[in-house]
C-alpha cells in the first residue's frame, strides 16, 4: 500500500497543485460530538472533508486528505509548526452536536452561473435561485432565500469564511449560456423578482436562522 508521504510525492511529480501559507486558509474546523465519538470536518473552498483526532495529527495524513478530495495541496511545514498550528486548529474549532448526522452537513450547490449585470443564479438538486451581487454577498440573504426557494437552510458560517467561500465561489462561477439566460433572466423576469430579493415581510423564518 502506497503511504501518505510517496503519495503525496508522487503527485508533486505529476504536477499538482501546492499551496503556500498565504493560499492555504481553511473557512473552518468543526468539531462534532456524539455517539462517544469526536469527528472533525475541515471546511475548505466548499469541500468538507472528514477527519479522526489522529489524522489531524499527522501532517503527511493531513495532506494527503486534502489533496485527493480538495484537489490541492497543503504547504509543508516544519513538525513542530505543524503540532502548533494543528493545535490551535483545534481549540478555535466549532463545536456541534453531530446526533444522526451533522446537523449542519449535506450543503453544497451545484453550480454558481454568471447572467452579466450582477445577475446571478444558484442551481441546488434541480432548482435554479435567481440572485443579485449584493444579495449573494449576505449571508442572511443568501440564507433565507435558500430555504424560501430550495427549503434549505446553509449552515451559518463566520462572516470571514462566509466571504471567502462567497469569493471563491464568484471566482470559479460559470458563465451562464443564451439558452439558460434566455429562459431564465430575461430583463423583465429579473426585475419582477427584485422585489422578493429585497424582503421577506410575507415569509416565515425560523428563530435563529439570522
């Protein structure tokens, strides 16, 4: 069986992406407690991959985890910078119940599209959200309509890694074709819908979810 440091060498030789400190920000670490067991999902570019304590631990682990499901990989760093730095990971992780699942798990969008003039639409499982630049930016915003338009509610992130994630998501959106664009966002359609984008006096939300 090939071990984590040949196969992190072998994909350095073919050519994969690494990363430098400055590139390398995880959005957040979570902590989920249950069952007698503690699991840690790390939070990165829209990924969530999972981890044991002992996994954590070990760099070259570490590494490999995140290069196979995240496509990049880690900046190497000194063993005792990297005990230190997966420390304080893990004291400044959230930590939440995991009960049956995590209660925060199993978000994740399909596609971000581009229509030009700061239009934008969200697909999730089959629908098509519509949003404006300002509103996919809030992240209250980009909550509520969520669960008015897909009955999703997204976790609710740090500001901070609320931005990156938004950022990067913008980054790597996809330009929407005449086809969709035609369907979809038609001048008319978008203003129509500008209203609901503003308010939500005729909606329901549950306690919290601000």
């Amino acid at each position: 069986m090939v071990t984590d440091s040949q196969y992190i060498l072998e994909s350095i030789s073919q050519g994969c992406a690494v990363l430098d400190d400055g590139e390398f920000i995880i959005d957040r670490l979570v902590k989920y407690v249950g069952n007698g067991r503690i699991r840690w999902h790390v939070e990165f570019r829209g990924h969530r991959i999972e981890f044991t304590t002992g996994q954590l631990k070990k760099q070259p682990t570490f590494r490999r985890k995140i290069l196979e499901q995240a496509g990049v990989l880690p900046p190497q760093r000194a063993g005792t910078n990297y005990r230190r730095w997966s420390l304080d990971l893990r004291k400044n992780a959230i930590e939440l119940p995991w009960r049956d699942r995590p209660v925060d798990a199993g978000f994740a969008i399909d596609r971000l599209a581009s229509h030009g003039d700061g239009r934008w639409t969200v697909e999730y499982q089959g629908k098509v959200i519509k949003f404006t630049t300002t509103k996919l930016r809030r992240q209250t915003s980009f909550r509520k309509r969520m669960l008015l338009k897909a009955k999703v509610l997204p976790p609710q992130l740090d500001p901070v890694a609320y931005r990156k994630w938004m950022d990067w998501l913008i980054q790597n959106a996809t330009e929407a074709t005449p086809q969709v664009d035609d369907a979809l966002t038609s001048e008319k359609s978008w203003l129509d819908d500008l209203p609901e984008l503003a308010g939500w006096q005729n909606e329901a939300v549950p306690e919290g979810t601000d």
